[in-house]
C-alpha cells in the first residue's frame, strides 16, 4: 500500500513553498507530488516545463510531478499502474489540493473507489494556516474551516509576521475547531520532512491525541454559562464544545470570561466537542445510534474519531470516520493498569451537541 499525504491550506499560506522543498531537497524519498492545477501558484511555473498535455515530470532528486487535469482517481490509476509496470518508480504520494478546496472529497475518494483503496492508503491530511491572515480568512470563507476541521496535523506558519498573543489567540481558535489535530508553528512553509509523512492520522490504531490543553479548559469552565467580551456584550456558548462526563453528573461548558476574552468574538460554524465516559457502551444500541447519526448528520461531520469501551469486550474498540463513512477495529486489550473509558472527538458544522450526547448516553450498559 502506497501511502497517500493530502496537503491543503488557504491561498498563501505557504503550500508551494513547503511542495518545492520536498520536489528539491536530498531526502532519498521516492516521491509522486500530484498538483491540482487550480492552484493559485503552479509549481511548474518556475520549476518545471510548462506543457499544455498532461504530463509527469521525473526530478532529479527521485521526485515525480504530475498536475492534474482530470478525475483524481483515474490520475491515481494511472500512477498505480504505471509503478507497477516499473515505467515510473515511487513509494509515496503528496496530493496538493488548491487554496479554494474543501478536502473531503479528495479524502473520500480512498474509501470510495475499491481499487484506489487497495492501492493506496491515506495516511494523513496537513492543512497549512496562515498566521497572519488566518482569523479574516476563518471568518470570511467556510472552505478555510473545513480545511482544518479535516486535518490531522496544522502548520502555522508566517508566524514571524504577527506578535506571541495573536499566536496563542489564533492556536486557542484552531483549537477549539479541532482538538485532535497537532498544532505546531514552521518557518513558512519550511516543515521538517519528518512531521509531514507516516503520521498514520487515519489509521485506525493509532491512538487518539486530543490536546491536553483543550480537555483541561473545559474541566475548570463548567462555572460559566456564558462569556462577556471585554464591550460587555453577552456570548451564548451553552452549547459549543463540552466535555460531559455524566459519571459525575456534571457537564462542562466552555464559557470562562477573563482568561480568553478574545474567543468570542469568533462564531465558527465548524466546532468540536468531545465525549468521555466511564460506563462501557452496549455494542447493539451504540452501533444503531451512531448509524442514525450518520444517517442524519452525516454531510455536517467532517472528522470523528473515538476509542471506546464496550461491555463484554476485553479489548478496545477504535472507531473514526469521514462524513457517512466509517470504520471500527478492536485494538490492543485493557491493560491491568488502564483505567476503561470512552472518549470520543466529534468534528463538523453546527452539530446538536446535545442531542449527539444525550443519545450516546443512552448507549451506556
């Protein structure tokens, strides 16, 4: 299986640059770069041979580029087939989506399509964010919220253009959309070669991160129902990223007002909340519900992904999915020493929070 990296992120915010490393660099990778030919900056411009007919170009460091003008799928057929047969000669494939995409259907299309499945193996999506044009850009185009509500992993980069609290304000915002993607601030574009491939983001074991962080704001906000901006103005955030753990009768609202003030001015329409709970699930009612749910939701969730405890089972159970697509695994056993728990990270627009976890409630043995 080949493995697949899907870069994605705004106009600007430093793709190609981050593309013309790894299609230059000496890393004695056989990489295939796919570019989408909408891109705002055609790699080929400067690097390559402008040709009107599709075409793969062999670099000289190993490297092969190829722009797409056509269906994603077949491009990869024909890339597939072509290593086969020895005629091109790769173990990689870094797919650049333009700055104006929404990645889903990019990453649909490795579940969809049996062949490419059996080929080609997803291995994490990156979105690039711009530091100092990220909020304008958040707040103007729903595509750039969906870039990063998708991603495994987010780069900020062109931090060097903006001051240490807008850093922080713009990591708390990424946050909150997306708690299981690692957030780490590059130089431009410039990411070491080794953040960026076999981050095994949708692998199915790879354990679930959600930001420390993120979980330890919610457990000491559950005294605020709301947050006041510094005009005084009143911010309903009764429902927006909770972490409910029912075991303690009590359900944590995000809302704290002095400490991050600067949150509410953001709406974002794509949010993330988590599930914890210590009760196992029944595997029946669990699987029914979370099946309605896609059913219903299932356009709204972008990303979801959980590592759960089910009655009369001694092992963990993972589960993660794009939009209606999903897919569980049992992985390793409960350890002696592990306490069992649910935990369950649910990424998508204008969710019913409340619903989803009142429903997962009535799942628990």
């Amino acid at each position: 299986m080949i493995p697949v990296t899907i870069l994605t992120g705004f106009l600007g915010s430093g793709k190609t640059t981050l593309l013309k490393r790894i299609l230059n660099e000496k890393h004695g990778m056989k990489i295939a770069v796919i570019e989408n030919e909408f891109g705002e900056e055609n790699i080929d411009n400067e690097i390559l041979v402008q040709d009107t007919s599709e075409q793969i170009i062999q670099m000289s460091n190993g490297c092969i580029c190829c722009t797409i003008r056509g269906d994603l799928s077949r491009v990869l057929g024909d890339l597939a087939a072509q290593n086969q047969s020895g005629k091109l000669d790769f173990d990689r494939v870094v797919i650049e989506t333009t700055g104006l995409a929404n990645p889903g259907p990019v990453a649909q299309t490795f579940f969809m399509d049996d062949q490419i499945a059996s080929e080609f193996l997803l291995d994490a999506i990156i979105t690039l964010v711009d530091a100092k044009h990220a909020n304008h850009q958040l707040d103007e185009h729903e595509v750039v919220q969906r870039q990063v509500g998708f991603a495994d992993r987010l780069f900020i980069t062109k931090a060097d253009l903006v001051d240490e609290q807008h850093l922080t304000d713009l990591r708390h915002r990424l946050l909150h959309m997306n708690p299981k993607a690692a957030i780490k601030v590059v130089n431009f574009g410039d990411a070491d070669i080794k953040e960026i491939f076999d981050l095994r983001g949708f692998n199915l074991n790879s354990k679930l991160e959600i930001d420390p962080d993120f979980l330890a704001e919610d457990e000491h906000a559950h005294s605020h129902a709301h947050a006041h901006d510094e005009h005084g103005h009143t911010h309903d955030h009764g429902h927006d990223h909770a972490n409910c753990d029912h075991d303690h009768g009590h359900c944590d609202h995000e809302g704290h007002d002095h400490a991050h003030h600067h949150h509410a001015h953001h709406d974002d329409k794509i949010k993330s909340f988590v599930y914890r709970n210590d009760r196992p699930f029944d595997p029946n009612k669990l699987e029914d519900f979370l099946g309605g749910i896609l059913q219903i939701y299932g356009e709204r969730l972008l990303r979801y992904k959980g590592v759960l405890y089910m009655k009369g089972v001694d092992r963990k159970v993972v589960f993660q999915g794009v939009h209606q697509m999903m897919g569980s695994d049992l992985a390793a056993k409960w350890q002696p020493v592990e306490k069992k728990t649910n935990k369950m990270v649910f990424i998508g627009i204008e969710l019913p929070q409340d619903l989803i976890t009142d429903g997962l409630d009535a799942c628990l043995a």
